[in-house]
C-alpha cells in the first residue's frame, strides 16, 4: 500500500466525517443510504467496506401492508377520521425510516433521475417500487380474506 497513488484527497470536518467523491462511490456501485464498516488493517490503515445492500428492503411492503390495509378498513368502516388516522400512520412511519420513498412512488421516481445527495440508484427504485406493489396486492389479499364470505363469494356489508 506504500506505492499505491491515492484516488483523492479529502479533509476530515470537524464532525469527523469524510466525503468520498461520486466519482468514486459510482464506481464502486455505493448509493445514497448505503451502509459501510470500517476495518482497521496492519494497525494504521482503514478499510472500507459495503454490508449486505437490501437487508430492510427485503421487509419494506410490510409497510405498504399496513399503510394500505389501514385504508381499507376504515373505508370499509365508513370512518369519519380516515385522514387523521392515515396522517398518523403515514406521519410515524416518516419519522421512524430515513426513507420516505414508501410514502409514494413519485417520490421514487423523482429521485431515481435526481441528480443530488437525495438520489438514489434506478436499480434501488425500482426494488422500492416493486415491493410498494406486493404490499398493495398481499393488503388487497388480506382484506379479501377477511371480508369475503367463504360459502356464497360475496363481500360482507
């Protein structure tokens, strides 16, 4: 490592915090969120490395589950707070991820063509959507469980 040329050369701010230059991150295919651990190699030098890159995305439509199920229910209910309730829903589920592309795929897309810290990798919005669409038809299927009467295939009143 002695004869390595460095790649680039950054000052620590007085966070302690480094920025790796996009060039370099789009080369090594890291994106906005990623998570990255340090190693230290020979006593005095780091490594960097990228964990597993879909660990929460693999559980992300749970959300859209209980987002969209939610709805449902209290449509089915014929509930006069339904916006208050999903503001709620939709406001802990904001403050509780740093991810607010679950709230509409807009977003998602609108920030797959950003090109800003807030961008994200097409490849990632497009596994943000497809989850968004296996929690809409998997709270589609569970409502139908529950409110389809099983001998005649109507929907319960």
């Amino acid at each position: 490592m002695e004869n390595m040329e460095p790649i680039c050369s950054r000052k620590v701010d007085e966070l302690g915090r480094i920025v790796l230059p996009r060039e370099v991150r789009s080369k090594l295919g890291w994106g906005t969120g990623d998570s990255v651990s340090l190693y230290y190699v020979d006593g005095d030098k780091l490594v960097l490395q990228l964990h597993e890159r879909y660990p929460r995305q693999k559980f992300m439509f749970l959300g859209d589950v209980g987002s969209i199920l939610a709805i449902l229910l209290l449509v089915k209910k014929e509930s006069s707070k339904i916006s208050v309730i999903i503001g709620l829903l939709v406001g802990g589920q904001l403050m509780s991820t740093s991810s607010t592309m679950f709230a509409n795929p807009q977003v998602t897309v609108a920030r797959m063509f950003t090109d800003t810290v807030s961008g994200i990798r097409p490849i990632d919005g497009i596994i943000f959507i497809t989850m968004q669409i296996i929690g809409a038809l998997l709270a589609y299927a569970v409502y139908r469980l529950l409110f389809t009467n099983k001998i005649y295939g109507t929907e319960e009143k």
